[in-house]
C-alpha cells in the first residue's frame, strides 16, 4: 500500500475545496483571488524579509480589471501569511517597491515586457490571466478548461526569479515554457 503524504494531502484538499465552490454561484474573479492567497502559502519570501512592508500584505494590481473588487471583497476580513491584505491599484510601474503580488491585467499587452523586466529580478509573484502571458514572462497565469478555473506556471522563470515556489505548485500546475 503506498503511503501518502501528509502535506502533500492537505495541499489538494485546500486547492479542492476552492474548485467545488466552482459548482456554486461564485464569481470567476472571487475564485482568482481565492487561489492568490492560496498561491501565497506556497511561496518562501522569508530571504526577503527586509524588502517588504512589515504591516501588510501588498497585492498590487497594473490597469483594469475585475478581479480588483473580488480582491478587495475577498481580503476585508482575511489574512495572506498572517498579515492584513492591502490592495493597490496601478497604471505604471512606478509604486512596485515593497509588493508580494503584481497582478497583470489583460490590457498590459503591449507593455508586457517592460513589466517583467522590472520584476524579474525582485521577489514579486506575478500573476495574470491573459492567454499567453505566461509564455512571455509572468509567473502564474489563470486559463479555463472545460467551465474550471486552472493555472500555469512559467517554471523556468520562477527558477530565475528571487521566490522560492513549493514543488507542490508545480505538481497541479499546467507548465508553460517560455516563447
């Protein structure tokens, strides 16, 4: 009989639990945002402790899109590695000092690259959901298959990147190469 492991375990029941609420009446962008804090669990920013606000949690958000509001919603109340949530909302790259969380919208097309040059050397997880934008650069992007909410993960550039990601992440994800 083979043995399970137990952190491995709780891993997909945690990732589970946000997939069932699927079958719910709940938002698309509710469901993103579920999985950021998720995602956060399973990052190690602890070699990077000085870089960021000792107060909060920063998710930072360039241009528009929805997922801003389900963000605020979702993260009144909770807590991302035992620090309140601060959302902020962006249209340069101006404010990214002492964030954990750069979510792309789709409209950054054009300046894409600009954005992962100005993170790819610090510990920001970046995250969209726009259909290739993870072969170009970000870290984490959303995509949906058949009516569920999935993830891909740009591993060789997480492996440049300065976060460490649980190989966990990688065991779930889809694996994008980069173009």
């Amino acid at each position: 009989m083979r043995k399970i492991n137990l952190k491995y375990l709780l891993f997909f029941i945690s990732f589970w639990n946000i997939t069932i609420c699927l079958s719910q009446d709940i938002d698309e962008y509710q469901m993103k945002a579920g999985y950021i804090g998720k995602f956060a669990q399973y990052i190690n920013w602890s070699d990077h402790a000085n870089y960021y606000s000792d107060d909060f949690f920063i998710i930072s958000i360039i241009g528009e899109s929805p997922i801003e509001q389900a963000l605020i919603e979702f993260y009144s109340n909770q807590k991302i590695n035992g620090k309140s949530v601060k959302i902020i909302s962006s249209t340069d790259l101006i404010q990214i000092s002492e964030i954990n969380i750069l979510f792309i919208a789709q409209g950054n097309r054009s300046n894409l690259e600009d954005i992962i040059r100005q993170t790819e050397n610090k510990p920001i997880l970046t995250i969209s959901d726009a259909s290739g934008f993870s072969k170009k650069g970000v870290l984490v992007n959303f995509y949906t298959e058949r009516n569920t909410i999935r993830f891909e993960i740009n591993k060789s550039r997480v492996e440049m990147s300065d976060l460490e990601m649980n190989s966990l992440l990688y065991r779930v994800a889809k694996i994008a190469e980069n173009e």
